[in-house]
C-alpha cells in the first residue's frame, strides 16, 4: 500500500511565478491536509479537504493561495505570484474518514520544498 | 483555540543519555495526543500516540503518558542513540470534525553526539 505521494520534490521559481504542488493520499483515505513549515519552524495548518470540498481553510493566506481534491486526481495546492517568503516545505497528509474509536492520525508525504528566487 | 507548547531546542545529548522532551498543550474536550518525528530532509513520522488519559504510548524506545490533570505528553527515552537525531514534534488531534486536523508544537532539534 503505497503511501502519501507528493510531488515535485524540489521545485524552484521566479518571483511572480505560479507553483502547483500535488499530493496523491493513501490508498482508501478520504481527506487531504495541507502544512506549511518555514525555515527553522513548526508545521502550520493551512487547509484540509474532503473529495470536491474544502473543509476547513482557515490557515490558507487570504491571497494567492487555493487548493483543490477533485473527483478524480491528486490535491492541488496553487500558489499565485510567488515571493520568496513563500519559500517553505509544504507537506501533505492524509486519514481516512473518522470514525467512533480512530486515533485521528495523519499520515504525511515527504514534503515539496518550493525555493522562490 | 487548541494549542501545543514544546520545551524549547535545541537539546544535545550524548549517545546512553536520558532524553525528556516536555509537551504541554491546551484543548477543550478530549483529544488524541501524538509524537512524530521528522529526519532532515524528509516528512513526518508517528513516532507514539495515547489516545485517553492514563494511556502510554511507547515505540523504539519512546514513551510517553497521557496526563490529562497536567495537561502533559512529555516524551522519554531512556538511552538515546546518535539515529535518534531528528526534530519530534507534539501534536494534539481536534475532535467533532470528519476529518483529523493535527495541531503542533513548534518542534524540539535533538542532536545525539557519539
């Protein structure tokens, strides 16, 4: 059972640019997780997602910044005119629909590490 | 709103060391409290995780014991190994929701010297 996929990696843009990142959840999870973590600091919630809806955005940035969990294909994560203090690793999460009894954990890719120059 | 608050790093230690890193958080009803690690240069991991009041939660020699009067997930180790070196993350899970919004602390660097 393949885990939390993100891509790309690394990804590197101009000032002014536009950044998609993806993240493909688990296998059989129903809800997607976005986190931001600056240089040197914690994990920043930014938003989650149920397939075609958002659930809970309040940690997105009011400019800029949208995400999307279509029907079919990865999440979404799109980052408008970048500045460089966009510059961060975004990691992506993902559980399956909650149920009585579940422990409410993520589980997290490896990260897309975007670089704004 | 829920909240988590880490002892500060960085910490260093030597290799056969005792390791507490302290976590105290602040929610109202009754969340789930987890562990996670990160590796330099990789994503998160579960490390533990207690689930009610009284719960250890233990893995690779970790531990830690939800203590819901002091609202306190201390973690303990007690021999740490140079692959111990990493950044461990406390985080709190809401509840009420379909899904499992994770809050964390700001991360402890731990540095296990030879």
């Amino acid at each position: 059972n393949a885990g939390v996929m993100q891509n790309p990696r690394h990804l590197v843009r101009r000032r002014g640019q536009e950044a998609r990142l993806r993240c493909s959840p688990m296998k059989g999870h129903s809800h997607v997780y976005w986190y931001r973590q600056l240089p040197e600091e914690g994990l920043k919630f930014m938003v989650y997602l149920q397939k075609e809806n958002i659930i809970d955005e309040s940690g997105m940035p009011k400019e800029r910044f949208s995400a999307e969990f279509p029907k079919e294909g990865p999440s979404i994560l799109r980052i408008q005119q970048v500045v460089r203090g966009d510059s961060a690793a975004y990691f992506c999460a993902s559980s399956p629909l909650r149920q009585r009894g579940s422990t409410g954990e993520l589980f997290f890719g490896e990260g897309s590490r975007l670089t704004v120059l | 709103g829920d909240s988590v608050t880490q002892m500060e790093g960085p910490v260093t230690l030597s290799e056969e060391a005792f390791l507490t890193i302290n976590c105290t958080y602040t929610a109202t009803g009754y969340p789930s409290l987890f562990w996670y690690v990160q590796y330099p240069g990789e994503g998160l991991q579960l490390l533990l995780k207690a689930t009610k009041a009284d719960d250890k939660g233990s893995n690779k020699g970790f531990e830690a014991t939800y203590r819901k009067e002091t609202t306190s997930f201390h973690l303990e180790k007690g021999s740490v190994q140079v692959s111990d070196s990493a950044v461990y993350f406390c985080a709190l899970s809401d509840t009420g929701t379909s899904g499992s919004r994770l809050t964390f602390g700001e991360g402890t660097q731990l540095t296990v010297n030879p």
